[in-house]
C-alpha cells in the first residue's frame, strides 16, 4: 500500500508559492489512543481534496488541528503561510468551516445567525454579502425563521452560507450535502464548483459521498486508523485497485483488501 511518511520541510512565508495547508509528522494522542498517527500531506492552492476514511479514521480530528481547536501531540502544521496554532489570529479569518452536525443558536433567526458571525469575521458589506448568499443559496423562504425550526437539510445550507460569509480562501467541509435531496446536493455541489473558479479558494472536504468526492475533488487522502493509506488522483487510486468507483475503493480499504493493480 502507498503511504505518505515523509517529513515536510515547512515554510512560514505567506507567498504565493506556498501551499494551503502544509502538514508533517502530526500526530495526537488521546491517552492510550493515536488518533491521528504521523501523516504528513501539502495541499495546493486553489485545489480540491476529499479526506476520505471510516468511523475513527482521525479525519475530524486531522481537521481539527488544522483549524487549531485542538492542540497536537507533536508535528507542525502550516495553513496559508502561518504555524497553527501560535499564527492562528493571522490566518482564522480567512478560512472557514461547514458541518451539518455543529448547530448554530437555536433561537435566532438565519438572518440574526448571519449577521452575527458576518460581524464576527468583520465583513465590510455585510448586509449585501447575506443578500446575495440568500439568492445563491436559495434562503430567501426560512430568512426570518428559528434556526432550531429548520429542517436538516434547510440547516446544511445555512451552515454553509455561514462557511462562506466571508469569502473564505480556504474552506474546511464535513459531509456538505448531508440530508439534501439529490437535486438540491448538485445545485450546493455547483455552488462550490463555481465559488472555487471564481475566488481561487482551497477546499478540504471530508464526505463519506463517493460520487460527490469523484466530482469535486482533484484528489483523495483515504485515512485509516489515524495513518494515511492512499494518496492520489481519484482516477490515479482507481486504477491502483483496479476499480472503477471511490466506493469500490473505500470498502477495499475499510476491509483490508489489498491493492490490485490494473491488468
């Protein structure tokens, strides 16, 4: 199996040249448990790569690091030129985050919610940035409503007009279309597409939706107790396990099987 191990030399100039996310020999420990076991990766600017694995593969906490909520054990972590966590105030309000699972205050409406965190990360046009997330994002309908009376998926689009308030250059996804319908998954995907295309933004997007990393992603780290197991192309690891889906991928690495190279 292809195993990234090598240590990254990490640079600390915020340049053009340098990656979104610079990361080497991390690991973090909870007591008995590595959670995260010595994985190094460099993602490029204005790429976009899915961090694939099962239940407990360490990629929540992987992107926890990576945002600086949560401390490593040891290894060095880079996001846009800056160590993390020390350099975190240089870099925290250009990036962003999404995930259904984290609620926003229950009892303030989507529009309070916006322009609470809007205010947060201090966006000059604030009040036209949520217009035009609401158009974008088809909000316009639940604008004024509770956040706890939302549906799951009317509760996913807000969680990502929130990723995106402030144009984020990089943009840390978890499982971005969970609880939508199919075709309101392809109009969020098209969003992100477009958004990408237009800002040069990075995304790192964590999803357990194959056909949705296939055709978002330039590439796939696939974790698997705490290490990384494959590191590639999504065409590139197919061909590695003579498959012809992700999926097909993800259940040879979840059980074990080995590689199979393509005839």
């Amino acid at each position: 199996m292809r195993r990234n191990d090598t240590a990254l030399s990490l640079s600390t100039a915020d340049s053009a040249g340098s990656a979104a996310i610079e990361v080497a020999d991390l690991v973090k420990l909870y007591k008995a448990t590595r959670a995260v076991d010595g994985i190094s990766f460099r993602i490029a600017r204005g790429s976009v790569t899915g961090l694939l694995g099962g239940n407990g593969a360490g990629k929540t906490t992987t992107i926890a690091m990576i945002m600086g909520l949560v401390l490593p054990t040891s290894g060095r972590i880079h996001v846009l030129g800056h160590a993390m966590p020390g350099q975190s105030a240089d870099v925290l309000g250009r990036m962003n985050f999404q995930s259904p699972y984290v609620d926003m205050p229950m009892r303030l409406t989507v529009r309070q919610n916006l322009m609470i965190f809007g205010r947060l990360y201090a966006v000059a046009d604030l009040r036209e940035r949520i217009a035009q997330l609401v158009a974008d994002l088809d909000l316009g309908d639940f604008l004024d409503r509770a956040n706890g009376k939302l549906s799951a998926g009317q509760k996913t689009r807000v969680a990502l007009a929130k990723a995106l308030i402030n144009r984020p250059e990089l943009l840390l996804l978890d499982e971005p279309t969970a609880s939508l319908d199919p075709d309101t998954a392809d109009w969020v995907r098209h969003h992100l597409e477009t958004y990408r295309n237009t800002h040069g933004a990075t995304i790192l997007l964590a999803s357990h939706n194959m056909l949705e990393v296939e055709r978002l992603c330039d590439r796939v780290i696939i974790m698997k107790r705490g290490r990384i197991e494959d590191d590639d192309s999504p065409d590139a690891i197919m061909a590695r396990y003579n498959r012809t889906t992700l999926e097909q991928v993800f259940l040879d690495v979840a059980r074990g099987r080995i590689q199979q190279s393509a005839p």
